[in-house]
C-alpha cells in the first residue's frame, strides 16, 4: 500500500479518542453524500418511470398517425387511400375510424360523449392490455345487442356494469319531428381503465359499421384512418413524407400533436427534478470543504512532522484529497444503496401511492437506468475532489517550522 493511502484510510477511520467531534463532522458529510445521491437517483428512476409509463400509456392506446380531412367532413373515398397506404412498409396497422358525439343513457343515468367505431377484433396492441372488467367483444350477442366497451370513468358517470343495456343517440342540430336523432342499444361487454382522462372519459368502442348505421354515412366514407408504425420508426420524419405525397384535402397529425399537453408535462418533470435535487449533491460535496478543513487543522502536527522528515507538499495534498474521496466513496455507496432498496420496496410495495386523477397511475413508478449510476458517481467524485482540494491546499502550504515550534 502506498504510503498516501496508508495515511489517508488511517486519517479516515479517526483511531484518536480525541477526534470524536471530528468523527461526528465526518459522519455527517458521509449521510450528506449518502442523503444526496440517494435522493437524486429515486428522482431519477421516478421521472424515468413517470415518462415510460405514461407515454407507453398513450402510445398502446392512441395511434401514430392520424389521417383525416381539413374539412369537418368525413374521407370520401377511403378505400383509395387505403391502397395508397399499403405502398409504405414502415405501416404495420391501418384501422378506418367513424366517430362522432353521442348520448349514451342507462336506466339511471345519461351523458355525452364520444362514439368510435372500430375493427370488431381484438387488437394487438392498446386497449386489450387495459380491460379491468369484461372483455373486448363488439359482436352481437344471442339478443341481438352489439357489444360497446367503455371508459372506466364514462361507465361510472351512467353507472353501467358489465352486461347493462346502453342507448345510443346520434346528435345533429337541433331535435324535432323532422330531425329525429337516430337510436340503437348495445351491451356493455367491456370496460378498460387507463388512468388518463382522455380516454377513461371520452370513448365508447363499437363495431364500425354500427357506427355507419348511426351516423348514415355510405359504404366509402370514414373520418379517419389511424395507423401504427414500425417500432423504432421516427414518426415526425414519416408524417412530413406522407404529408408531401398525401396532399389536400388530407390531413396528417401525429400523436405528439394531439396529445402534446402530456408529452409536455412529462418532458417538464424529466428535466426540472433532477435539476432541483441536483443540488442535494452539491451542497453534501461542498460540505466537505469544512469537514476536510477541520481534518487538516487537527492535524496540524502531523503534517508538520511529515514535512520535516522530508514529505513533498504534493504528497500532503494527497493524502487529504483521498479522504475527501474515501468520504465521498462511503456516502456514494450508502446512497446507491438506499435508491436500490427503494427500487425494490416501490416494485413490490407501492410505498408511495398516487392520486390517480392527477397523475394517471395509482402509484409512482421506477425505472432505474444504468447511466444515471454512472453519471451520479462520476459527478459526485468530480465534485468532491474539487471541495477537498482547497483544504489539502492548505495543509500542503502549511509551515512546519511555526507547526512544531507553536503547536498550531
């Protein structure tokens, strides 16, 4: 062992029974470290965890890309735009949608909302992975009933459950005998829950062509044509080409412009609480400014005593960097450690619950990357050596003459 590490971890573990103050001002920079790191890798797993959790939400749920009209009127000819669709390889769903606001009414209760008719089979992707009651089913049933599959919060607001009779009006101007709203019931067969209110809130699923039926629209008419890229695909370069080759009177929105409030509410927290815990970490590593400081002025004989047997400044410097760095290397492990234990009680646990309504999940959830431990460690380290080196400044220009001939 070199002669600098063998002073510094002797420094470190403080054998003097005099140094008990001194102990308590180097324990404290330790739990400083250790409170810091801790609380910034938890931000971080919890901001990562909020973002893959929230734009998993909406990437299952929503489209990619949405094609419509810049009219309010429905695409006239959708199967021509379906077969120039199926020239772009990088498209692995396509699904023609009608929609249109409705009145939806139980025995009991009665609401607007959103009508959306979709594929009768289940999908791949999206909804079928948030059904909390029933199943996906928009065929008819042995009374003839099509099924309907709800929002958790819409089914609520009617107080529906699972097997309830829904009607369904159509909404057109204003009622009256010449502008009767068009009728027809379905069975609630399912019912999903998000978390996010734009779709717990807004849709009722149909089968398409009872959609059709209740908005009257011909057999080639569609209001939108959603469609689902290839994974890894840039979906803002792929809508810029589309939109030079589909031209007017179509229309191509993405899903970051339609739900642009979330992705931007995520990207808010990302990078503002990281920033703010941040300095957690700094204050700890400056803490050892005094810490280190109190160090060296305890050991102000020993340095004296170094120098004269012909110890270079160089190596007195050292010798207390390493032990702001030992400090450091204590407090960082003890923090990794904490974020870890964290990581595993909120995954088994949900020690920390949320409120659904604001948050869109009931818990905080975490995912911790790789690169944060790396890019916490290195920043801690930097930053502590940089507080350390101002006091082994000090020590090394210490005269150990006025040292030994004053004792101070």
């Amino acid at each position: 062992m070199k002669f600098e590490w063998y002073l510094a971890l002797r420094y470190f573990k403080g054998v003097r029974k005099s140094s008990g103050f001194l102990s308590f001002i180097k324990y404290m920079s330790i739990a400083g470290i250790a409170v810091g790191s801790a609380g910034l890798l938890i931000a971080l797993s919890i901001v990562h965890g909020f973002k893959s959790t929230i734009n998993g939400k909406i990437m299952d749920f929503a489209p990619h890309i949405t094609v419509t009209t810049f009219s309010e009127r429905p695409i006239q000819r959708v199967d021509t735009v379906l077969s120039h669709l199926d020239k772009y390889p990088e498209i692995t769903n396509k699904q023609v949608i009608i929609q249109g606001e409705v009145m939806i009414q139980t025995k009991d209760q009665v609401t607007g909302t959103r009508l959306k008719g979709v594929d009768l089979a289940e999908p791949r992707f999206g909804i079928s992975r948030y059904l909390s009651k029933g199943t996906y089913d928009l065929s008819e049933d042995s009374t003839g009933l099509p099924g309907v599959v709800l929002g958790a919060q819409l089914a609520q607001e009617i107080s529906a459950e699972i097997g309830s009779v829904i009607t369904v009006y159509t909404i057109g101007g204003i009622p009256s005998i010449i502008n009767s709203p068009e009728i027809k019931q379905f069975r609630l067969t399912g019912i999903y829950e998000t978390g996010i209110e734009q779709f717990d809130n807004v849709f009722a699923l149909v089968g398409r062509e009872h959609a059709r039926e209740l908005f009257g629209y011909r057999q080639n008419q569609a209001d939108a044509i959603e469609l689902r890229l290839q994974e890894g695909i840039d979906i803002f370069t792929f809508k810029e080409d589309l939109s030079r080759k589909l031209t007017f009177p179509y229309y191509n929105e993405t899903i970051y412009t339609v739900f642009g409030n979330i992705f931007a509410w995520v990207e808010l927290q990302e990078n503002m609480i990281p920033l703010v815990i941040s300095g957690m970490i700094i204050v700890a590593a400056f803490n050892l400014i005094g810490a280190i400081l109190m160090m060296v002025l305890e050991r102000t004989r020993d340095i004296g005593i170094l120098k004269t047997i012909g110890s270079k400044s160089r190596i007195i410097r050292r010798i207390f960097m390493m032990e702001g760095l030992l400090v450091a290397g204590v407090g960082l492990s003890i923090g990794i450690a904490i974020s870890l234990l964290f990581y595993v009680l909120q995954v088994n646990f949900q020690i920390i619950p949320l409120s659904q309504e604001n948050y869109f999940m009931k818990y905080a959830p975490v995912e911790p990357h790789l690169i944060d431990f790396f890019l916490v460690t290195a920043i801690t380290f930097i930053l502590s050596a940089i507080a350390s080196w101002f006091p082994a400044r000090i020590a090394a220009n210490t005269d150990p003459v006025k040292v030994i001939s004053f004792g101070r």
